[in-house]
C-alpha cells in the first residue's frame, strides 16, 4: 500500500525521495553556501562592503549617524527643524544632552559592525580561494583598508568596542563578547592598514572610482597614528603621500565638490562616498536635505520637496570664516528668496550644491579622505612633534592661498603664515583651517575630540559640554543584549 | 421476569424519509442497544418484557416507541433545529457530535450568511468560544486577524493565523488582500472550528494555531433545488471623528503658536509679529484672522460616502442515487465608503460526487473565483498619501475644490510654517490601485471500497492562484510640491499550491466495541513566483503604469505610495511538506470514548538537521449521561466529560529560513551601479516548528431536553521552542543597510495562553414565539513564560514590549501622570531631594507629567514601563434568534472587553500643525481655571518639553460592545409558496454594525496595527491606531427563493 501512496504522490508532485522532495534551494537568491568562489563574487561581496558608507549609521544618503556625531554635535552646525516627537534624537546631538536609546548611536554601532562584518566574509574565505593574484591581492587590501576605517570610526565614537576579526554566525556569540580595549582596537587598525598600503593599487582607473588606493590607505594611516598622538609615525606616513605627489589640491575651491569636475581631474579627493542620481536608490541628500526645512524657493533648484534642515550652519561658524574667504560663498547660503519673493535669512550649507535634480537625487561625492586634509595633518603632526618648519608651514599656507583665490603654489606675504610663526599659534591657526577647509565633512567633532579641545569649545559655546562627551554612549540595544558590554562613564 | 429472546429489525428515517445513521436504538431502562448503519436500519435482540425503545440522535428530536410485538418497525425522527449538528467535520474523516472527545465548534452556513460581508471570517466574529476576530480594515476585502485561543507566537515573522482547510485541502494565504475573501460565503455549508491538541494534532506542523475547517455545499440525492439569493443595500461610515472646524483650528494653530515660540525664545513675546519669529513659530497668513473662517470643510464628508452593496447568487443541487451535485454561480460587489473603493467576485462552485462503481465512489470540488479590487493607500502618513490620514490632517480652512474647480490643498506649502497636505479627494480621484485575483481551488477524491470496513481515499488537488496589481502614482500628487515625478509599480503574482493525500479508513463495531481507524501519507508542494516592479523618473502622465517611466526594480517598491512589502524584483518560493498520519477512536458501550492521533511532519522549511517532527495526542471521553445511574433523572439530557492532551507544531516560519542569505546592497563605482552582496540571514540547520503542548478540559451538557445546552472547555496552550527573532548583537554584523534591528531566526522561548471558553444556548421560548439565545464567552490569558533572557524586550513598532511575565505585545512607554497646572508646579517636580534641576527642567505649566520610573531624578528614555495591555480581559458574542409564525429576528452583538488601544493619529497631537480632533481642542489644558481633562496638555508647537513622546496620555480603553446585526426575515408560506411555484421563500431585511457602545475616541475600536493598505497583523505591534479604514454600518435588504 506504501508504494500506492508514493506512486501517487511521484505522479501528482514529481515525488523521488523524502530527502530530495524535502530540499528546496532558493532560486532567487544567493546563498552564503553558494557564494565566494570567483572573483566575481569577492568583487560583489566588496561592493557590498563599499555600500556601508550608504548606511544610515554613516554617511546615509545625506542625513546619516556621521553627519550629527561629526557635525550638529559641535559649534559648527545645528538642526533648522521644529522641536518635534520626530526629531528627538537629532536635538539631542545638538544639545549635548545624549541619551543611551538615541537611534544615531544605535545606527552608527550597527552600520560600522555590518561593515565589518562584510569585510570579514571576504577575509575569512579569500584564502580557500584561487584566482588572478593581483586581483586577490587588491581585494584583500579593500576588505582591510575598509575594515580599518569602520573600527577607526567605532574607536573613536565609543571607546573600547568589541573586537571581531571573523565572521560571526552564531546568533548568539555576540551577545557575550566584552569590548577590548582602545590599544588592542588600534593595533588591529594599524595592521590592516601597513598590510592594504602595501597591497593596494597606486592608481585607480575612472572604471574604478570610490575604490581605495594605496594613497587612501597611506592617508587613513596617517589619521590613525595622528589621532593615538604619534605624531612622528603621522608626518612621516603623510609626507609619503605629499612627496608620491601623485595628489594635488584643485586650483579652485569649489571644484572639489563639483558633480561635474570628472574622477580624473580631481587629484584632491582620496576616497568619497559614491553617489548618483536618477532613481536608482543610490541618489545623495547632503545638499537637498540640507535646505532650510520645510523651505521652498526657486533659489534651490530642485524638485519634488523641501529640505530638513540638517546641519544649518551656526552664527559662530559663519562669523568665523575671515573676508575674503572664498570657502565661506562656496559652503554657505545665508538666505533665500521665498515664493513670494520675500528674502528669508535662513542659512544653509551649499558645498554640495547642485542644482536640477530631484530631491535627494543628487550625484555629489561626499569625501572621506582628501588631500587638503592630509596636508592639514602633516602640518599638525610635525607642529606637535617638534614645533613648525618650512614643509609644515608650506602645506598650511597652500590651503591658505587657496582659500584666497590665489594661485596655490605661490608664496604670498599676505596671506602665508611668517616662517616665525610658533607652534601655539601655529596650533590655534589649524584649528580654524580645519574647520572652515573641512565644515561639513563631518570631521568637526573627531578634529575637537583629537586635540582635546572639544569641553573648552562647546562650553565657549554655551553647551553643557562635559569631559565625559568625547565618547558617546554605547546604544541601549546592545547593552542591553549583553550585559558584558559595560557603559561608558558619564551615561 | 425473562422472555423468549425476540429479534427485531427496523429503519430510522427523517422527517424527509431520509436514512439516519448513528440513530442510538435503547431498550428502555436497560443497557442494552445498538446503532442504525449507513442505510438507517438496526436490529436487536429484545429479553425484556413489553419493550420499548428509546432512539436518540443528536440533531433530532429524541423518541420512544413501544414494540407492541412487532418484529420490524419504521420510526421517523422528528429534526431538532436548536441542537447542533450531528456530524462533525474533523480532520481527514467526519465523526459524530457524541463521540467527540476533542473541542471543536461547528457553524452552520446559516449562520454565516447572516452577516452581509464579502468574506466567511468577518461573519465568523462572536459565534465560537475561544475563536477572536479583528477586522483590521474596514475596506472591502480589508483584513482580519484571526486568533484561536490566544497569540501563540511572538515571533514577528511568524503568523499566529490558523489553518484553513478548504473541502478537505489545506490552503495557505497568498493572492491580494485577504484570501478568504475568494470563497462565496454563500456557498458554505458548515465551519468547523478545530480547537483543542485532540482535534488540531493530525494536522501536525500546521496545527498549533488551531484549524478552521470549511466545507462547501454538496449535493443530496432525490432533493433537486434551484435557488436565487439576493441581496442589496447601501452603508456609510460607522463614525465620524468630531474634527475642529476652520475657526477653532486657527485659534488653537495661534495658541501653540504662540506658546511654542515662548518656550524657545525667552526674549518673544505673544505679540511679536511672523517677521521677527523663527519659521516654526510664524502663524500662516491664512490663520491670522480666525473670526473670518468659519466653519470650513469637513474633510470626512468629502471622502466618505453612502456606498452600495450587493450579492447574487444562483444555485442548484440535486442528483439521484448514483450522481450527487451541486453547483452555483455568484456576483458580489460592494462599494467602500471611502471613494472609489470597491470590491468585485465572481465566484462558481462545481461539486460533484459520483458512484462509479458498487464499490468506487469519485468526486471533485471546484471553487474557481474572480476577485477585482481597487485600493488607496489608506492608513499610514498623509505625507505617503494615506487618505484617512490626509483628511483629518488637512486643515479645514482648505476647500475641496477652489472656486476655479481646481482642488484645494496646502501642497506646496504656501509659507514654510504651514503642513503640506495633498488633497484627500484628489487622491481618491487620481491614485489608481487595481488589484484582481484568480484562483480555482480543486480537489478530486477517489474512494474505494476495498471491504466494507476498509476503504481507501486519495485525493489529488490544486490551489492555483494568479493575482496581479498595480500603483499608479501621478505627478498632481507630490506631497511636497506643486507636482512631482511620477511612480507606477506593477505585480503579478502566481502561485501553485498541489496535495496528494492517500487515506486508509477502517471502521468496525464489534459488539459493545467500536473503532474507527484512519491512516495516510500526504505530501505538499507550494510554488509561488512574483515579480514585482517600480518605475520612476516620468517626465508626463502620457504613460500611467510602469512603462511610462524609468524602471528601477523591485529594490525600490517602497517609494512608490502603498506599495511597499517588495525588497526585489523576482521572488521565487517554494516549500514542501510531506507527512504520514494516523487516529484511532475507540468508544466501549457508547459511554467511554478514546482517541489517539499522530502525525509526522517533515518540510523543507526546517534545517538539514532537524527535517522531521512527532505530532501526538491523546484524549479521553465520558457520556455520563448514558449511565444508568443518569437514567432517572430527567433534568440532565446530555452529559459529557473530555479530557485531551496533545503537541502540534508551528511551522509559519517563511522558506528558506534555515538558510544563510545573501542580498543586494549595491553601491556606484566608476559612476556607474555595481552590483553588491551581502548576508541578510545566519544559516541554523537546527531550525525546527514551534511546539505546542496544550491540555484541554472540556464539558457538554444539556439539560431540560436540550433547552439549556452549555460546552465548557478550560486550557493550558503552551508554545514552546518557538520560532523566536531574536534581537543579534550588532557585531554580527547581519542585514542589509538600513536594518535597524538586526534579527535571526531560532527556536527558543515559550508562551502559555490558558483560558476558559464558555458557549450557552438557551431556548428561552418553544412555543408559537420562539426564542433563542446563542451565547458564548472567552477568557484567555496570555503570558511570556521564557525568551532568550529574562531581561529581554522584543519591541514592536516602539510602541509594545514582550517581555517575560507579561503578555506579547504590551504598551510600553512614558507613565502620562497628569498635567503641570504651574511652572512652579512643574519646577517643583523632583524625585530627590538634593536634585539640583527639575525631573523635566524644560516642562511648564500646561506641559504634561510623565513618571520617573527609576526615580534618578530625570524623566528620560529610561522611564518608559508598560502602561498598557492590548489583549482584552473576555471577548463573547451574545446572539438572539425570535420567531413569531412566519417572522423572524436576529440580533447579534459580540464585544471585547478590558483592552488598551493606542492612538497615534495626528487627530490627537497637540502641535496645531494638522488638523485636530474637537475633544482636544474642549480638553486641552489652557490655564489652570481651564484644565481640561488632565489628559491633553497645552496647544504648543516645537516645545521643548516635547508633550508628543511616546506615552499613556495617548493610551484608551477600547472596551466595547457592538450590535453586529439586525436581520428580520418573513418566510412565505410554503402553501403560498407553492401556489406561485416556489418550493420555499424568505424575504429579509438586515442592519449590520448598527451601533458600538464604545468611549473609544477613534473610528473603531477594533483596530489592528495598521501598517500596510491592508491592515496589518503584527501581534507584536497590536492595536496600535493610525488611521486604518473605518468600518461601515449597512443597511440591506434581499430575498431567497427556491425552485
């Protein structure tokens, strides 16, 4: 009678073998067991990892986590929005008033980790592997420069973080897993990057552009050492970059941010964030988004909405640039005329100007890394370590005459920093030149928190800034799945 | 004094000289007895002197009859139409009401078409114990959730629906909209409602949340009959919400307004013109003068409108001895009450059993439908069009349509103060979301008769369904400009569902001995394939579906206004099931009954590891009433005892779940898209079903000749090993961008519902006027036993927790303690004492209190506890039957009681940014001679105490109790009748949801959570109110006759 039954069931359902009938493979999507074993497929697997830079938790599609922990946090900007149930978290950043349950922190923990855990698929497996060499050998130094900028990130938002250099799939392992300290974070930091800047391509071809080369990974290095205040290893790792002179500043200021200045030209951004509009969910907002909230005026120049408000430049921010700096029309907006052709004295940020799209369809780059500020930083580490010189002085002085329209190269007595100039004033001197070379970049509250400026700045400001805000709070999320996590002082 | 044995045969028939079988045929005041076979005859051997027998049967009307010497007798059993049904439809096999031993619940398909609706399960509401019924939608069509004992699951992925089985086929939701919506409530012949381990076990893997078993009309031999059922009337929306009118909405826009600017900038002042305030504080022009507006428009009269309903249906059935059938053809379409809304189905039945030979018997039942339905985008923000949302937020000074006939709205928003509105009936007009459905259900049975005893069934069967839709979003409909791009998405839908099941029967009555044994193998495949796709990027409105535009995949479904739900372009489902069963009932001398079922499940939705479940269960039966020690007496007619204990499994757990995924996550290199991939899910070979191990203890009584019949079942459900999503720590690394709570999928926790279910039928009046009472009433609760910790919250949409201890899907938040009558009040306001700030330094007077639940002298994200419970204490239905002669009247109410709702429509804000409900403009805090209710704090925009958390000041009792129908019915004499050349005819009228005696402040308080156009289910999320569609009251009227 048994074999009535299956003859029925092979006639009506193809039926051959309990086994066979009770195996379904997807056939819509890949699977982590038939995955990773061309170069294809690692080269997907990395775009993958390159698409975290898209997540909200970073630079999302112009509103993300590293736009208010790197920006609306400091003096330099705030959030031109109503005081609503909605925007809770957002004013929270600007107040300084952090809360464990902000969505932000929740958004940056679990973005950077996805990150990490993307490049970790591609480590874990690349080595079972064969296929071309230099293919292997790049997409090894991808997977490690990324990684190292994820947990560089994550160090210097919380601390001590957790620690995890493989793919994890038990559902569980994280929720026991302590944070390791900030010196065992940067030592996986280093090595990844001493690995990727050896390995990666010195040049990127315009087919390739938003992958890191060995110059972003020689940049990223530089950060990194320059942030732990090893500020030999820092001058000497940037000044690779600066004599390789494979990267330049642009003559012209506004062209950095240009959706039409093309990848081959523009030698200043090291590694940006890639954005392109028309609908394909890849569009950016860092311009759209970034209007006066609710605001419409044909002063904008684009269709189907209104911008939020993020990051509206603060008075002190605009007071702050010197006449004549050209940074300052080329970044800011300080009004716009209203529909019925009122002038309304809303400022906001215009770096990432760009006009005809949609709303959030924008095809401007964000930069992460650009040479601009590796000259910065190259200045910054030999000021610290030893006090100013020549090269330093040079470096600082190309982004000066920039920023005065005049011809980057050429000494200027006007506007050049004397050869006298000492290492304090020197000092105060980058601090403004970071932040008006670099305003929102979100790199505002990293600079503050480096230099250990951040209390005395906000509280300049009026902010209940407190020593403990140079991290933010582990999310509740997490603390609250794993009770080994620990909470940073102060929260 | 002993006799001369004497035998005597005989036939039972009904009063239409049909075969009863079962009949039980007692000599009276012995044990001695039989039952009548399949052709109603009997036969006995008689001692006693002057016999007389007692025949009883369920369903009839229980008589003696004196022997008076006769050797072959005739008896004709009169029906009784108040005692439920005779047989029981249970898994795979009918079985008779007295030998039950499990808890099932039977509706007739009387009762079902008593509610004029398009769909059985809204018609289900109030009629079983234990059985709760949500219409999450009042649209045509809209959803219900439907819940047997209790949400079983906390898993939000995971369906807490029961099984439906379909004239013996076991379906699974897919297609459009509700699915059950494809089945002609008309064509129903009975509902069988699979409750307890007993009844649910031989299901296995797809029991645990209970089984609804639906079996169509069939036909009957010698009984021809064509029939007309008509009906057809209008509704209108159950409930308005009081909303403000332009007057009062400009005065309470000015107030919060003015306080908000007061609290942000120390130096304002009330007087200080739009020119010198930030944007948010500026009072749009249109509002300056409040005195100048009146009343304004009525947003709800605009969309809502008296909307028609009607059903068609013509049947006939009939067949001699050899061929049965029974087929129908039926119309129904019913108007929403929203605008151009609607719902149309065409829906045929052909079924047909056929004796093929003296010992084959074939059949086939064929369901075919054709379902149309056109959709708006109904709950959810007005900002993605939601039109319920978009009414009531829009402010009332806004005509409909401006005197040049374009219409009226705040789009683009003339200042940047103002809220951006689209129109409601601009929407309405131009949204465009056809859907339809096609499915034909078929199921074919041979059945052999390999002994008498023995038989052998196998059925082949399909559910095919092919469904497609489409969103058309035009330019006139930007929420932020004057226009906007255009967006279109198209789907079509198609999925296969086959079974093969192969059963062996054997049924055999030795002596005092009866047992009746059914074993199988079945096995299931069920393909599904969509393929989904956006499209923007138009540059005109020439081209209104997806290939007038730019087509950007499925990735993108979410931007285009109630589409969503579609993370790809092309997905491709597939799972099987395959299974071998087996029960075995054994009832000794009618009085002890015994049933033992077993299933074993195996699918391809679990991991490698763990492929196959055991599905036992056990249960015993006692008919106490057929003791002897129970024959004197005649209060108690009926008596039984039941006792079960069983597992059943859980198996809603979506394909490929034990399966290590990977998505799209793509990225632009080289500016140009590239591909990128990256793991959406953590392989678990161990996943496996849910268990439920459930107890049930049940009670059938009827006393004073079935005048008071009551069914008492208590049980303990507990789910174990559930199929829990559970939070991963963000090191993982798991999810595509975006994914704010990175999940995986294991088995672990458990969660006990136990409850009492109480069903009461009372024939009050047996005379010339009859009346009946149909009641019934469920006490269920619900308790986390166990997750992956103690301290774990599951949290639902951030407005519910489970939690262990407490039921899933609490409401969790701020503790709203009242209303700050003072700044000092509110200055005062402090936990410790040594406290240097305030708990809320930024409240003021008319702000409102929360509780500071740690007590750390701050009111902040750590004070949130649960506030609430959105499961109810009892839910009953309470339905009256009154018949004078020809007349008739039901009256069905059903309620909830003892639940919480939270309501997080704008209605209720405070901000005066979008239009609000009057209630809040009456009882929000002004001053302190003006407090209002204590609920609602002052009108303030921006303010920086932030009046708008997530708290109980939004949190409402939903009690309630509704007056489900009305329905008179005049039946036509059948002399009458019959002088017009009709067999029957019954003439009706019916008021449906007629009123709700409710204090809940939104439309209905049976709402759900109310994401998606549909109505959603999330059982984490319950009862969470963002303007779903409202329910409608109807008023129809119809006829049926028959030929």
């Amino acid at each position: 009678m048994k074999k009535t039954f299956l003859g029925l069931a092979v006639l009506t359902l193809g039926l051959s073998s309990c086994k066979d009938f009770l195996t379904v493979v997807p056939k819509t999507e890949r699977t982590t067991a038939n995955f990773y074993n061309t170069a294809a497929d690692f080269n997907t697997a990395l775009v993958g990892a390159y698409s975290t830079f898209k997540h909200a938790g970073l630079y999302g599609s112009g509103a993300g986590s590293l736009i208010w922990l790197g920006e609306v946090s400091t003096d330099n900007t705030d959030y031109g929005f109503p005081r609503t149930g909605s925007s809770v978290n957002q004013f929270q950043i600007e107040d300084l008033t952090y809360q464990v349950g902000n969505d932000l922190f929740r958004d940056a923990w679990l973005g950077h980790y996805q990150g990490i855990s993307r490049t970790n698929a591609v480590l874990d497996r690349l080595p079972a592997v064969s296929f071309d060499d230099a293919l292997k050998s790049q997409y090894e130094g991808e997977a490690r420069f990324l990684r190292a900028m994820f947990y560089f990130n994550l160090v210097r938002l919380f601390g001590p973080v957790q620690l995890s250099t493989t793919e994890i799939n038990d559902p569980f392992a994280g929720n026991t897993l302590g944070r390791a300290p900030v010196n065992e974070v940067y030592t996986l930091i280093e090595n990844d990057l001493i690995v990727a800047e050896n390995i990666l391509p010195t040049t990127i071809t315009a087919a390739n552009a938003g992958r890191a080369s060995k110059w972003a990974a020689k940049a990223l290095l530089g950060k990194v050492y320059l942030t732990q205040k090893k500020y030999g290893l820092a001058a000497d790792k940037l000044k690779e970059i600066i004599d390789a002179n494979v990267n330049s500043l642009m003559p012209n200021y506004a062209d950095v941010f240009l959706s039409t200045t093309t990848f081959a030209n523009n030698r200043e951004v090291m590694l940006a964030a890639q954005y392109k509009g028309g609908q394909i969910s890849q569009g950016g907002g860092f311009y759209t988004q970034w209007t006066p909230f609710s605001a419409l005026s044909p002063d904008f120049g684009f269709t189907n909405g209104a911008g939020d408000g993020v990051n509206r430049p603060t008075p002190n921010l605009i007071a702050a640039y010197p006449a004549g700096d050209v940074r300052k029309t080329v970044s800011i907006a300080l009004s716009y005329t209203s529909t019925t052709g009122t002038t309304v004295n809303e400022p906001y940020p215009t770096k990432f100007l760009q006009k005809g799209i949609i709303r959030g369809e924008s095809d401007v780059e964000f930069p992460i890394l650009r040479y601009a500020d590796v000259l910065l930083m190259y200045a910054e580490a030999v000021n610290e370590q030893s006090g100013p010189n020549a090269a330093a002085l040079d470096a600082v002085n190309r982004i000066i005459r920039r920023s005065r329209n005049l011809p980057v190269n050429t000494p200027n007595a006007t506007v050049d920093l004397a050869a006298s100039t000492s290492t304090a004033t020197l000092r105060t001197r980058l601090e403004l030149e970071r932040r008006l070379e670099l305003a929102f970049e979100s790199q505002r509250w990293f600079d503050l928190v480096r230099t250990d400026r951040f209390v005395d700045v906000m509280k300049a400001q009026g902010k209940a800034a407190q020593p403990f805000h140079v991290l933010y709070p582990i999310p509740q999320r997490e603390t609250t799945l794993n009770p080994n996590l620990g909470q940073n002082t102060g929260y | 004094m002993a006799q001369t044995p004497q035998t005597i045969s005989g036939r039972v028939v009904d009063d239409k000289n049909q075969p009863l079988p079962g009949v039980t045929v007692l000599v009276k005041s012995t044990t001695n007895g039989t039952s009548t076979g399949v052709d109603g005859t009997f036969s006995l051997t008689i001692t006693t002197e002057n016999p007389v027998l007692a025949l009883s049967y369920i369903g009839y009307k229980s008589q003696e009859v004196p022997v008076n010497g006769r050797s072959q007798i005739e008896v004709t059993l009169a029906g009784d139409q108040q005692a439920l049904k005779e047989v029981v439809v249970v898994g795979y096999g009918t079985q008779q009401k007295k030998d039950l031993t499990g808890a099932i619940a039977t509706v007739s398909g009387q009762d079902v078409t008593k509610v004029p609706v398009s769909g059985f399960d809204q018609a289900l509401q109030g009629q079983v114990a234990g059985l709760q019924i949500s219409s999450s939608s009042g649209a045509p069509g809209g959803n219900t959730n439907i819940l047997i004992r209790g949400v079983g699951s906390a898993s939000s992925g995971t369906s807490n629906e029961p099984l439906f089985v379909i004239d013996g086929f076991p379906v699974s939701g897919s297609g459009v909209g509700n699915p059950l919506n494809t089945i002609n409530p008309n064509d129903i012949e009975s509902i069988d409602v699979l409750k307890d381990a007993s009844a649910t076990a031989i299901y296995g893997s797809r029991g645990s949340n209970g089984v609804i078993i639906v079996t169509t009309k069939r036909g009957k031999a010698n009984k021809s009959q064509v029939g007309l059922d008509v009906y057809a009337g209008y509704q209108e929306v159950a409930k308005r919400i009081d909303m403000m009118n332009a007057q009062e909405f400009a005065l309470f826009t000015i107030d919060a307004r003015n306080n908000g600017y007061l609290d942000n900038v120390p130096t304002g002042k009330i007087t200080d013109p739009n020119s010198v305030r930030p944007t948010n504080f500026r009072i749009p022009t249109a509002l300056l003068d409040p005195a100048s507006l009146g009343e304004g428009t009525d947003w709800q009269d605009a969309i809502f409108r008296k909307a028609r309903i009607q059903s068609y249906q013509v049947s006939a059935s009939g067949g001699s001895d050899n061929v049965r059938y029974s087929v129908s053809a039926g119309y129904f379409d019913q108007e929403g009450i929203i605008l151009n809304t609607g719902l149309k189905r065409y829906s045929f039945r052909a079924n047909v059993d056929a004796k093929a030979s003296k010992r084959l018997n074939v059949g086939i039942s064929l369901l075919p439908s054709y379902t149309t339905q056109t959709d708006l985008p109904y709950s959810g923000h007005y900002g993605s069009l939601g039109i319920i949302q978009s009414a009531l937020a829009q402010p009332p000074n806004v005509p409909v349509y401006n005197p040049d006939g374009s219409y009226g709205t705040t789009v683009p928003t003339p200042e940047p103060q103002a809220v951006s509105v689209q129109n409601a009936v601009k929407i309405a007009n131009e949204y465009k979301s056809p859907s339809s459905q096609f499915r034909l259900l078929g199921n074919t049975y041979a059945e052999y008769a390999i002994l008498s005893d023995l038989k052998f069934r196998a059925t082949i069967g399909a559910d095919l369904n092919y469904s497609r839709n489409e969103v058309w979003n035009p330019s006139t409909l930007s929420t932020a400009a004057a226009t906007g791009p255009a967006s279109a998405f198209a789907r079509r839908f198609e999925s296969i569902n086959l079974l093969n099941e192969n059963t062996l029967t054997y049924q055999r009555t030795f002596g005092r001995h009866a047992i009746n044994f059914v074993g199988g193998f079945t096995a299931q495949r069920e393909t599904s394939d969509v393929i989904a796709i956006t499209a923007n990027g138009f540059t005109d409105d020439l081209v209104p579906n997806i290939n007038g535009g730019i087509i950007t995949g499925g990735v993108n479904g979410g931007t285009v206004p109630g589409a969503t739900g579609f993370t790809q372009p092309n997905s491709i489902q597939e799972y099987t099931i395959l299974s071998i069963l087996a029960r075995a009932n054994y009832v000794f001398n009618e009085k002890y009954l015994l049933t033992a079922t077993v299933r074993r499940d195996g699918s391809s939705r679990f991991g490698e590891d763990n492929l196959w479940g055991t599905f036992p269960s056990a249960s015993v039966g006692w008919r106490v009433s057929d003791e002897a020690f129970m024959k004197s007496q005649r209060v108690v007619n009926d008596l039984k005892l039941r006792a079960s204990y069983g597992l059943t499994g859980n198996n809603n757990i979506g394909n490929y779940r034990a399966i290590g995924q990977l998505g799209g996550s793509n990225y632009i290199l080289g500016d140009a898209l590239a591909l990128g991939q990256v793991r959406t899910s953590i392989a678990n070979s161990k996943l496996g079903w849910e268990t439920t191990k459930q107890l049930d203890l049940g009670l059938d009584l009827s006393l004073f000749d079935s005048r008071i019949s009551l069914t008492a079942d208590v049980y303990d459900r507990r789910n174990t090993n559930m199929l829990l999503t559970v939070q991963v720590a963000g090191v993982t690394g798991i999810g595509p961008n975006g994914i704010t709570n990175p999940t995986a999928l294991v088995n672990l926790g458990e969660v006990q519902n136990k409850g009492l279910e109480l069903a009461l039928t009372t024939r009050n009046l047996v005379g010339d006027f009859k009346w009946t009472t149909n009641s019934n009433i469920t006490f269920n609760r619900n308790e986390v036993l166990a997750l992956q910790s103690d301290r774990d919250q599951i949290f639902g949409a951030n407005t519910n927790v489970t939690q262990v201890g407490q039921p899933i899907g609490m409401f969790f938040g701020r503790r709203q303690l009242g209303i700050f009558q003072s700044d000092d009040e509110a200055r005062a306001y402090r936990t410790l004492p040594t406290q240097a700030a305030p708990n809320q330094p930024a409240a003021r007077a008319g702000d409102v209190k929360w509780k500071d639940v740690n007590n750390d002298g701050v009111v902040n994200d750590n004070d949130r506890e649960i506030i609430g419970n959105p499961n109810p204490k009892y839910f009953f239905g309470f339905n009256n039957s009154f018949a004078y002669k020809a007349f008739s009247l039901d009256v069905l109410t059903n309620g909830m009681v003892g639940f919480d709702i939270y309501n997080s429509s704008f209605f209720l804000n405070n901000s005066g940014v979008q239009n609000g409900a009057k209630y809040v403009y009456d009882n929000r805090w002004i001053s302190p001679s003006q407090p209002g209710d204590g609920r609602f704090g002052r009108s303030i925009r921006g303010g920086v105490n932030n009046n708008g958390q997530y708290s109980s000041q939004y949190l409402f009792d939903g009690s309630y109790l509704r007056i489900r129908t009305v329905t008179l019915a005049y039946t036509v004499p059948r002399e009458v009748a019959q002088r017009i050349g009709l067999q029957g005819a019954r003439i009706f009228a019916t008021g449906a949801n007629l009123y709700t005696f409710t204090k809940y402040i939104g439309y209905d308080p049976e709402v759900s959570n109310g994401s998606g156009s549909q109505g959603g289910d999330n059982q984490l999320a319950p009862r969470t109110d963002f303007g779903t569609y409202p329910i409608s009251r109807s008023y129809t009227a119809g006829v049926s006759v028959s030929f």
